[in-house]
C-alpha cells in the first residue's frame, strides 16, 4: 500500500520528535516490550506504527505498518523481533 505524501511526512514528523525525545509517553509512543516501542501516527481512519529499537542512544526503526485492528498484529511483532535480534 502506498500511503500518500502527507500521510508519509506526518510520520517522519511523529519520528523525527520522538528522536529529539520531546514525547516520553502515550499518545505518540508506546512501549511495546523489553527494549521495543512504537511510534504512533494517527493519519484520520488509518493509524500508522513504526516499531523502533535503542542501539547506543541511537533510535533504530525496525518495521513500520498501517494498523487495521486494535492489538499490533503478531506477523509485524515478529518481524521487528527478527530484525532486532540481527543487530
């Protein structure tokens, strides 16, 4: 899926203060378990989740994804998990 532009820098926006750590907590960020979160965007009827991880103070994104239902789906968990695993 192809989100549009708008769709696409609100969530760097949402990243990019997150990584400066203006937001330490709900609604923008959310801790997901030991060592991942998820930024959250909310783009209208869709929301928008990047799962991220800390390496050395510095903010890795591991999967981003458009949520469709109310628990994050177990295939994209796993996905940033494997990938967190291979840093």
């Amino acid at each position: 899926m192809e989100l549009p532009r708008e769709s696409k820098k609100l969530i760097g926006t949402d990243i990019k203060s997150v990584q400066l750590g203006w937001p330490q907590g709900m609604p923008l960020v959310r801790k997901l378990e030991h060592r991942l979160g998820e930024v959250r965007t909310d783009l209208g009827e869709n929301a928008a989740r990047v799962i991220f991880t800390l390496v050395a103070s510095q903010m890795v994104l591991l999967h981003g994804f458009i949520k469709k239902s109310q628990k994050t789906p177990l295939v994209d968990l796993n996905t940033a998990r494997h990938r967190k695993n291979k840093l």
